[in-house]
C-alpha cells in the first residue's frame, strides 16, 4: 500500500460534493477517491494514503446503475475497509456495453477534460471523432481534440483542418507524444493542479505515449502500430486515477475503437450544432432529414455548404440515441408488429401464386 497521501483539494475535491454530505454521512464514513476498480473490491486515495476497500452489493451495477468507476468519490467507513455511499458525480463519461442489453458501462467519472486522441494516419476518422465528442458534451466535459504522431505525417496542417471542420469550437493540438516538452507545452493550458484529465481513442494512437509523457515516468506500456493497416495493439487494458508532477489527475483508458453511444441527444445536438440550426429552417418541423420536401439540410447537402459524410455520421448517432431510448416493451411491440406485417405479406404472396 502506498503511503503518499494527498489532500482532498489535491485530489480534486470541489464544494459540488461536500454540498451533499450530511452530518450523518460525516459520522459514517470519510471520503476517498477510487483510483483502481476490481471485481468486487476498490483501490482508493485518501488523507492518509492509499487503501483496498470492498464494494457491498447496493453499490453493484444493474440494469439502470452503472458500476463505481475511476475517478468517483465515494464514503469509506470509519471502522471497516468499506465503501458505504457512491458520492453523486460531477461528470461521468459512459457508454453503451457490448452485447444486446443496451446496459450503461462507466469508463471515467469527475473527469474535467477529455483528451479525444486520433494519429495522424489512417486512424484518423472524423466519424468517429464526433461520436466522442458527443459523448464529452452529454457528459458536460470540455473536449480536446489532440492528434498524435504528427511527426509522423508528411504534412499535419490538412488534417488538422479537417478536424477544427468537425470540431467547431474545440480545440485542436497536434502533437509528437514522444517529444516531452513540446508536449506538455501544447497541452498546458488544460493542466492544471487538481482537474482531472482522461484519454479516450482506439488501439494504438498514442494514448500511453501521452500518459507517460505527462507522468514522466513509464507508467503504461507502449506498443507499435501494425504496419498492414494502422491499427494498434492493446496496451492499456485496465484504467488507473495517476497524479502528474505538477499535480494533474490522469485517466487513460483500454482502446475503443466501437464506441456505442446512449442516450447522448443533448450532446449529439451540441456536436452537430450547425445540423441543428438547418434543422430550424426545415419546411416541417417533423422532418427526418432524409427525402422530405423542404428540408433544409438536405439542402445545404446538394448546394455544398453541407458534407453528405457529416449528415450520414448525424442521422446514424441519432438512430443509436433512439434505441436506446426507447422503452424495451415499446421496441418489443414494434418487432411484434413487423414480424405480423412480414406473415401477412407472405400469405398474400402464396396466395397470388395459389399456393394456398
């Protein structure tokens, strides 16, 4: 167990969460910031170092609650290596699980800033760019575009345009991880004492790198980037909360390079905000955007001002975010339905044939 304690205005408390604990919360337990999840059990930061703690069934994820993640505050008890309360989150980045439950997957809460990595090769992929800031909006964290390897690349300044294109307001850092100090130079203004930092992208753009550059240590392991088709290798497959020497909370994550979103309509409407204001322009205000009369986006699409790519990319996050939405009884009536629809089509071709 490490020794090295930190305060928690160094560990990134802020009044959001002291503004919710009670005398009673106070007399039961202490708070402490987790910094390693396992199965059933934590690893945590506290006033007087680091601590294993076991998390009781009530704090176990479900089918409406995801798991304790890294980066939460949670209450430890006073006089047992337990945590008894999951502190409400200020930010919790998530997504949706693998698999046909639609079930909610934490990947880092009280997360200040988002790092959305892509290397300047052919991982870079602006679809997939505004799916993760959508995501950093719904979360109400501030994005940062940083593209990798730039050293890499013949010439950055095309690329990089293509990403302040998607990105709008975002910021947009173009960087050699490798080369420390410039790094770090480039990165400075979102590194500040006690904010929380984490990385999200695929295999193999560069995320360890990154994390080892601003911890200036060999923290994660690095690995090279297949050579056939640009695509990395998993090098990070758990998360860990680590402190910067200047006092900056990290949080990479493992390589994702499907990220399934939820329900994230408010930040699909922020990451698509000049979709959305063609949108009011739309001659019916029930327009789907696809083959309607006076529908201003298509529009936009036809004359130019509009990249088809960037609708098709809109549109498709919108069907994810409906999905998930949509109570499972209702999608269940709906497949009911079609497969009603699809027998009675059938019958009535066997019939013409005079099968029946």
């Amino acid at each position: 167990m490490s020794t090295h304690a930190f305060s928690l205005h160094q560990l990134g408390w802020r009044p959001f969460y002291s503004q919710q604990l009670t005398l009673d919360h106070l007399e039961a337990g202490f708070p402490a910031r987790v910094a390693v999840v396992q199965r059933s059990s934590l690893t945590v930061l506290t006033g007087s170092g680091e601590r294993d703690v076991t998390v009781p069934p009530y704090l176990r994820p479900d089918e409406t609650r995801p798991a304790i993640t890294v980066g939460d505050w949670v209450l430890v008890q006073h006089d047992a290596p337990q945590a008894i309360h999951l502190i409400e989150r200020q930010s919790l980045i998530a997504r949706v699980a693998a698999g046909s439950e639609s079930r909610p997957q934490s990947i880092a809460a009280n997360v200040d800033t988002l790092f959305v990595v892509m290397s300047c090769n052919a991982d870079f992929n602006l679809s997939r760019l505004e799916r993760y800031l959508a995501v950093a909006f719904e979360a109400r964290v501030t994005p940062v575009v940083v593209l990798t390897k730039a050293d890499l690349c013949a010439d950055v300044a095309p690329l990089i345009g293509q990403a302040e294109a998607v990105a709008g307001t975002v910021s947009v850092v173009a960087l050699n991880a490798t080369n420390v100090e410039r790094s770090i130079e480039s990165l400075q203004p979102w590194l500040l004492q006690g904010q929380t930092i984490a990385f999200v992208g695929s295999s193999g753009v560069g995320k360890s790198t990154l994390t080892n550059t601003l911890l200036g240590i060999e923290a994660q392991a690095t690995a090279d980037i297949r050579e056939d088709d640009s695509k990395g290798r998993h090098t990070t497959t758990a998360r860990f909360l680590r402190c910067t020497p200047g006092g900056v909370w990290l949080i990479d994550t493992p390589g994702m390079r499907e990220l399934k979103i939820g329900a994230v309509t408010t930040g699909i409407s922020r990451a698509f905000a000049d979709i959305e204001e063609l949108a009011a322009q739309c001659r019916f205000r029930d327009c789907s955007h696809q083959h309607d009369n006076g529908c201003a986006i298509r529009a936009a699409v036809t004359d130019g001002r509009l990249d088809a790519r960037r609708l098709t990319s809109f549109l498709k996050l919108q069907r994810e975010a409906a999905r998930t939405t949509t109570p499972r009884w209702e999608e269940h009536a709906k497949n009911r339905q079609f497969g009603r629809m699809a027998r009675a089509a059938q019958k009535r071709r066997r019939k013409e044939k005079g099968m029946e």
